[in-house]
C-alpha cells in the first residue's frame, strides 16, 4: 500500500524570516503529495473490488456449507465428519465476510473528489484566494505583491525619477534631540538659546540637513552635543537676526560622531 509522504512545515507570518524558503518548500512538495494520494486511492478501490468479490464468495461458502450440513444429517456414518467440515467452513465464511465488510465501509467513505488531480497543475481549486488564505499567503500582507519597479537594498540601483525624503520637524525646547531613525532632513524654529543634543539611533553613512531658524525675536544662540564635530574644531556660530536661516549639514561617521558643517545666513 503506497505511503504518503508528509508535507514540510508549512509557511507562517509568524516567523518571516524563513516564510520565503518553507513557502518554496511547501509548495514543491505539492506534486508529490497528489501522485501518491491518486496511488493510494487505486490501490483502495481496487481493494475495495477484492473485498466485494470475497463477500460474494463467502456467502456462497455459506451456502454450500448449509448444504452439506443438510446432507451430513441423512448420512449418520458421515454426519460427524461432515458437521465439523460445515462449522468451519462456515467460521470462515463468517470471517470473510467481516473483513469484507469493513474493507466496503473504508472504501465508501473515500472520495476521490476531495483530492487534486496532478495533471490539471491545481486547476480544479474552487478558489485560489481561499487556497492563498489557508497557506498563510494574504498577498499585500505576508506575500509583497509584484512590482517590476520595487527597489531593493544589495543591489546597484538606477532611478529614472527623483528620490526624496520627508522634512521632520524637531520640537523646540532648551535641549533639541533629534531621532535619526525617523528621517534624513531636519527642522526647529528656536524660540531662545538651545542645545542641540546627541541624536539617537545613528548609522554610520547616514547624511542629511537640519535647517534652523531664528524667531521673530532673534538672537538665539545654539550649543551642540558632543557627537557634532566642525572644521579645525571650531563651533560656529548661528545668524542672529531675527527669521535668519541657518543650515547645519552632516554626515555620520560612526555611532558617536557627526561630521557637520554651518551654512550661514541662507537667502
């Protein structure tokens, strides 16, 4: 009787890591799994076919059995010999016929239908979203949908349009700390002397601006963190006039140093 192999470990947007590699594996084991579901279907019908025929045999068995008993009883020399041949014959039978019973009731309750056929490639699925949703593959939200533009971040990239990123705007206060994990461009309108303090999350190859203007009152002065590092050390100094702009350009070298650079009185 043909085995079915057990199917790997299904794919789950539990553990997004491996969903790619047990999704491939799953699905790969598919053919497998419908060749010898079909294998095992014949070899029950036509066990179930035998288990008919034996049937069919046993209560013929029965029967002669019957008969031959009948006989024994108007032979007293045999009648012995006879009976005992009958019982058995009959327990036999009986036997049989048990086992033909259950091998009919197994195979009444198999249904071919219920199984995919290999050489229709999964065509005959009522519904392939359902067969998606019960593998665990929602596309949009465990599956990305396909997109022939959809960047990637090991590979060299050619855009044919602008790239850009947001402008967040850092909450003014006497000390200034700018998440560096929320985005690339900064800006902060100072309402007094500030301190721009050590971002948080640093990257080192990390880049952008952080554009910084005076209020309508002016002269603000601006101190920096430790991580901020200028030209020949030397910390500039903002434009005080009043709405100035200023713009602080950086580069991240390493989780605790920003090389940056002032660039006053933008007009």
């Amino acid at each position: 009787m043909t085995t079915i192999t057990s199917l790997p470990t299904p794919p789950s947007r539990d553990d997004p890591t491996n969903f790619s590699e047990r999704a491939d594996g799953f699905l790969g084991a598919l053919p497998t799994f419908v060749t010898e579901t079909n294998a095992l279907a014949g070899e029950l019908n036509t066990a179930s076919s035998a288990a008919t025929t034996a049937a069919t045999t046993a209560t013929t068995q029965a029967g002669i059995a019957t008969t031959k008993a009948g006989e024994a009883a108007s032979s007293a020399s045999s009648a012995s010999t006879s009976a005992a041949t009958a019982t058995t014959q009959a327990g036999i039978a009986t036997t049989k016929a048990g086992e033909a019973a259950a091998s009919a009731a197994a195979a009444a309750t198999f249904d071919p239908a219920l199984y995919l056929s290999k050489a229709d490639n999964l065509n005959s699925v009522a519904s392939k979203s359902t067969a998606r949703s019960n593998l665990g593959l929602a596309i949009g939200t465990d599956v990305q949908a396909y997109d022939a533009d959809t960047a990637k971040t090991d590979v060299v990239q050619s855009y044919t349009a602008a790239q850009r990123g947001s402008v967040s705007a850092l909450t003014d206060g006497a000390t200034i700390t700018s998440d560096f994990a929320v985005a690339n461009n900064f800006s902060v309108t100072l309402g007094g002397n500030r301190t721009l303090a050590n971002p948080t999350n640093l990257t080192a190859g990390q880049s952008g601006v952080i554009v910084i203007t005076q209020d309508g009152t002016g002269s603000r002065t601006l101190a920096y963190g430790s991580y901020f590092k200028f030209s020949a050390g030397s910390v500039p100094s903002l434009t005080t006039t009043a709405s100035a702009v200023d713009v602080l350009a950086y580069y991240v070298e390493s989780s605790t140093r920003i090389t940056a650079r002032l660039i006053g009185d933008v007009k």
